[in-house]
C-alpha cells in the first residue's frame, strides 16, 4: 500500500501567488500614505455652523482651521501641534479641536472618515478644503495664503 501524502500544491504556484499578495498590499499601503495629508478643496457647498462647534462663539476673521479628532487618535496630537503653531504664526487663524466621541452627529454630516480630518473655513464657516490625515506644514501654509489673499 502506498503512504497517504495528502494534497501537494505546486510551490511554484504558492510563491506566484504569495508574491501577488505582497505586491498588491504593498501598492494598496503606498497609494494610502500618498493621499495622507493631501489637501483637497471642496466645491464651497458644505457649511459648518458655529453653533456646530462647542465653546466656538464666532468664526476666525480670515481662516478656522477645524481638526475632528478622536480620543484614540495617535496621529492626532502630532496634527494637533502642528495646526496650533501655524494658527498662533497669524492674527486670522484660528485652530479648534473637536472630539467626535461627542460629537457623532457631525462624523456623519460631513462625512469624516478618519481621524484626523480638518476642514478649512472661511469667515463665515464655508468648508473650502479639508485634509484626511496629519497635514503637511508646507502645503497647509500655502492654503491658507491662497484663501487669505483670495
């Protein structure tokens, strides 16, 4: 009687296929970090409310910056730090954290589907971009000169 090996797979083929995997996810990690901190504008359709945003009596002369945060956020702290420094650096910036544990309600309404999402408003709480992600100082910088002197 023969001895019993079971079913062989070729291992060519479980190298193709394992190497397929590492490929895709690799690309699929690659195309994720790239979108991070990327700013996108927005058709100036969305409008928060100040009444939207808890101890927030008005809207920042020129730019809000506007960070939905979580309490379980470790990238979070970083955006926050950085949104403070560059809000402090200008008379008409203002950065506010908002904790959606909270606050879900606005999670829905304005679509944020992580943390952190900041949304740039403008005076009168128009959304004019938002950024997925801890934002790059650079190119917030650069926002904001462009709708400050739009």
């Amino acid at each position: 009687m023969r001895p019993y090996r079971g079913n062989t797979m070729n291992p060519v083929l479980v190298f193709a296929a394992l190497t397929g995997l590492v490929v895709a996810s690799t690309a699929l990690g690659f195309a994720w970090r790239t979108g991070q901190g990327r700013i996108r504008h927005t058709d100036g359709r969305a409008i928060v409310r100040v009444t939207d945003i808890p101890g927030v009596k008005r809207f920042a002369r020129g730019v809000t910056l506007l960070q939905f945060s979580t309490e379980v956020c470790a990238p979070c702290g970083v955006t926050r730090v950085v949104l403070a420094d560059v809000a402090s650096g200008r008379r008409d910036v203002r950065h506010v954290d908002l904790d959606l544990t909270h606050r879900p309600d606005l999670a829905m309404r304005f679509n944020i589907m992580q943390t952190p999402t900041t949304l740039i408003l403008d005076n009168k709480g128009v959304v004019r971009a938002r950024i997925g992600g801890a934002p790059r100082r650079d190119a917030l910088t650069r926002e904001l000169d462009r709708i400050l002197t739009a």
